[in-house]
C-alpha cells in the first residue's frame, strides 16, 4: 500500500515527450525537466502519459552527476519550504531533511525514476543514457539546475550515511552514460557490481516485480 509520501514521490501521472516523430524524452526533475516541458509548450511536442508510454521503443534519458544533483534538488526544497507558510523554522526543515533524506522528488534518486517509469514501459523497451549537458542539443532555455541561497547547509546530505546507498547506485547509473539497456538489464548491472547498495534500496519492493531482478 502507498502511504501519503509514496503518492508525492510516484504520482499517478507519468510523462514521455515526444520531440519528433518516434523520437521520446524521460524528463525528470532537476535533469532539464522544466526545460524540457517548457519547450515543448513553445514547439507543440506531445506529451505521452502512462500506458501511452508502451508504445516507445527507446527513450532518451538525461543523467546528471547525483552529487551536483541532489545538493541542487534539496536546495530548491529547501527553498520551497522556507518561503511556504507552514510555520516551520529553517532548522526544523532542516532536521526532517536528515532524517527523511527524500522526502521531495527534486532530489528523488534518479534511479526511482527510471523505476517508476518502468511501471510503463515495455520490458523490451531501451533506455538510452546522456549527459544532463546534452539537453542543449534539444532546447537552449535550460539554464543549470538551481540551488539553495545557502547550499552549505544541503552539501551533507549526499554524504548521509542513509543517503550512501542510492548515491552509489545513482553513481553506477551515472556511469552507464551512453549505453543503451532495457531498464532490467540497468538493474541487473547495479545487482552484479552493488548488490548490498541494491539490496538496502529495493530489499523491501513489492511493485513492478518487486524491482525486476
């Protein structure tokens, strides 16, 4: 069962932009993703949702490097917290970010990303890796990922001991930069090379095959 933070971390609306004709896109968040979707408001580019996504045979995916990324996408929670009205003081947001290391999808592991898709993707379905410094072959408006005014605070958070396996398996994913693999032979590689990373990350699935392999 889904508890309340599951539902803000894996919604019920997953998108693939098709830039050309069967020529897709995975935007995630903190990877482009807003530029990605402002451009194709501007260009007209369809937006495929959900069990529309079966159709894609390989999705270009845009890796970022998951030290740069979740320093940026914790300050932009960060950020989104202080300036909300919730009555909360810069150190007690601070605190639940220790201790509930994701808690926004900014700074999902890129990794759940690709998990999620899954849930709709074909299995023999190939995603192909690039660089987040590729996205400017696709639009010029993507402008570096935003940090907090203060990211000395947020720096830790990629050296948490709670944080440590998925930052090694975002780093393996990271690696994989230019290859192209259905999403069961990436995971399949992160359990050959990190099994206990892996095991400590996905150990407790119980969706989409209880992760694949």
């Amino acid at each position: 069962m889904f508890t309340e933070i599951d539902k803000i971390l894996y919604p019920n609306r997953c998108e693939v932009i098709e830039v050309a004709p069967q020529r897709f896109v995975f935007p995630i968040f903190k990877n482009g993703s807003s530029s990605l979707l402002a451009q194709a408001a501007s260009s007209g580019w369809k937006i495929l949702l959900n069990e529309q996504i079966r159709r894609c045979d390989v999705i270009e995916v845009f890796i970022r490097d998951p030290v740069d990324r979740i320093a940026s996408g914790a300050g932009s929670y960060y950020d989104d917290m202080s300036a909300w009205d919730n009555g909360l003081d810069p150190k007690t947001i601070l605190e639940f970010m220790d201790l509930y290391p994701y808690l926004n999808r900014h700074y999902l592991p890129q990794i759940h990303w690709l998990v999620w898709l899954g849930r709709y993707l074909r299995s023999d379905a190939k995603l192909k890796l690039f660089s987040v410094d590729d996205i400017v072959k696709l639009t010029d408006l993507r402008k570096g990922g935003r940090r907090s005014d203060n990211p000395t605070k947020l720096d830790h958070i990629a050296t948490m001991p709670k944080t440590a396996p998925y930052m090694e398996l975002d780093q393996h994913l990271y690696g994989l930069i230019g290859g192209q693999m259905t999403l069961r032979e990436i995971l399949s590689s992160m359990v050959a090379e990190h099994k206990q990373a892996y095991d400590h990350v996905f150990g407790h699935a119980k969706k989409l095959a209880d992760v694949l392999p």
